[in-house]
C-alpha cells in the first residue's frame, strides 16, 4: 500500500488536467453511494461532523473518503476540515493507496466549481469574487482561470486581515487581487462570485447580485450550512452538482421553503451538462447559480489520477 502526502498528491492534479478528467467523469457511469454523515459531540470538545464518502467504478477503482469537519477550529489557529482518503481495487478489494484527503478535497472542489462556471459564466467573465480564505479558496483563481479569462480577482473573509493576507499571496504569485471589505459592492461589481466558506448564515444577498453574473455556491454541505439567501435563487437558472444537494444545501432548502426555487425548477446536474443532456448558459444577460455539495465521484476521479501518474512514472 503506497502513502502519497500532500506534495505527492498535488502533483497531478493541476487543473489543466483535472477539469477535464472529471467532464469525462461526470459523463461517464460511477457508483456513487449517499454519503454518511455523524455528528460528533464531545464534552468540552468542539462540535464536529464527520462524512464518509464512497465511490467505484468499471475503471476497477474503489474509493472512500473520511472527512472531519469542525468549524470551531478556527479559533484554535486549526484548519476547520481534515481528510483522508483511501483507494482500491475495485475487483479484489486490495487497498492501493492513502492520499492526502486534504488537498485530494481542495483541488477536487476548486475543479468541479470551475467545470460547472465553463458551463454557466459568461465566456467573457474576467472578474472573481472569492468569498472565503480557507485551503479551497486559495485555489478558486487558478481554477477558473483555467476556463475563463480571469483578470482581476477580489477577496472577501470575515477578517479583513485573513482576506489582506491572501491577496498579498496572490499578487506575489502574478495575480491582480486585491482584499475587499465592502460585501454588497463587490458582489453587484463581480462577474463570478464564488463562496467557499463554512458559513451558517447567508453571506450573499439575491438583491445584490448583477445580470448575466454566475454565483458559485461549494461551501456549505448540510442543512445547517449556508452561503447565499433565498432571493439569489429568483429569477435565476440554477444548477447543482448531484441531486443529493436538493437534501443536504442548506440554501436550497431555504430557497424552497422560501418560494424562491422549486425542485423541479433546477435545470440540471453537472453529469447531465457533461453529457449534454441540458443547456448550461444560453443568454449574456441571465443570472446563473451553481449549487455543489460534493460528490464522491470527484474524489475517486482526482485519486485515480494521482495513481496513474504514480504508475507512469515509475516505469
């Protein structure tokens, strides 16, 4: 059984590369389980969620991901999400591989949210907004440039400081970025906003979101989570990854108990933009939203990468 750490696993993954493996992905047929989610309570301990994720394929893969979640640990200078990941053989059973579930889960997220903005954003959106500073947004950038032709990115965080700080990262790696501190204005400035924060209470506001904008929601995973209030989802196209989303988004399940979005008003998921089975934007001047949980299908997409590249080069 082989150990790829997080240099290792990041490696293959760049998003030239991933982006377009998990089109294919999505196109192709996986088996893809409802995730298993526990909540994790202890005395004098923060309160956590843990979310075990599996996945296999004809491709003779297996799959499956253990993540922590807990939010408190911000305020203990600890990253607020932990994962491991373990890979297959999907004919024996014969463990593979472990990978840094951690970096496996932030360019896996950062990936699908650009797969679902070359569908959704205007092909000539050049202004992102990130929302959120933690180890997925870091990557947002990179990502959507990888599809669009990103020119000037913003950053927005809870504390100033956090969103400062990452800006500055950002322009020393050739970025124009800049930290905001006004929400509302650039939200009605931005061309993408895309949240990935570990919110509880929406962040963006429907009123403040532009014509022919895309909101990019990939934060939030529970009922308890939310990144945007229910009046983003009016008069919007809204798309989400998987169907599992309608039960587990906190947002979604606002905007329907809202009025604002019924199930059947969702246009579709991202396997059926990849197969072409509905019409991801058709218009500069409509509102586009996309709505990602999560998919244990990225995961086993991303890993089976790292593995292939690991075999490649050792021959």
């Amino acid at each position: 059984m082989k150990h790829f750490d997080e240099t290792a696993t990041r490696e293959p993954l760049a998003f030239a590369r991933l982006v377009p493996a998990l089109r294919a992905a999505f196109a192709a047929e996986a088996q893809v389980p409802p995730r298993h989610v526990h909540s994790i309570e202890t005395a004098g301990g923060n309160k956590g969620t843990v979310l075990i994720m599996p996945a296999w394929s004809d491709a003779g893969f297996l799959g499956i991901k253990t993540i922590n979640v807990f939010p408190g640990n911000g305020a203990r200078g600890l990253p607020g999400l932990h994962a491991t990941y373990v890979l297959y053989h999907a004919h024996t059973g014969v463990p593979l591989a472990m990978m840094d579930g951690n970096e496996l889960t932030a360019r896996r997220t950062a990936a699908a949210s650009a797969l679902g903005a070359a569908f959704l954003a205007r092909a000539d959106a050049r202004r992102l907004l990130v929302v959120g500073t933690g180890r997925i947004a870091r990557l947002l950038p990179a990502a959507h440039a990888s599809v669009r032709p990103i020119d000037e990115v913003q950053v927005w965080n809870h504390r100033p400081e956090g969103a400062e700080a990452l800006a500055a990262q950002w322009r020393e790696e050739g970025l124009n970025a800049r930290a905001v501190t006004a929400l509302e204005a650039a939200v009605r400035q931005a061309d993408i906003v895309s949240c990935a924060t570990l919110a509880t209470e929406p962040l963006v506001r429907g009123e403040w979101l532009s014509a022919g904008s895309h909101l990019d929601l990939i934060g939030s995973f529970t009922p308890a989570m939310r990144e945007a209030d229910a009046r983003c989802f009016a008069g919007a196209r809204t798309f989400i990854d998987t169907t599992e989303a309608l039960q587990k988004a906190g947002e979604l399940l606002d905007a329907m108990a809202a009025g604002t979005l019924r199930a059947d008003e969702v246009q579709g998921t991202l396997a059926a933009l990849c197969r072409g089975e509905c019409a991801g934007r058709t218009g500069s001047g409509e509102r586009t939203v996309f709505k990602a949980v999560g998919s244990a299908l990225e995961d086993l997409t991303a890993a089976t990468l790292v593995w292939r590249h690991a075999e490649a080069t050792s021959t």
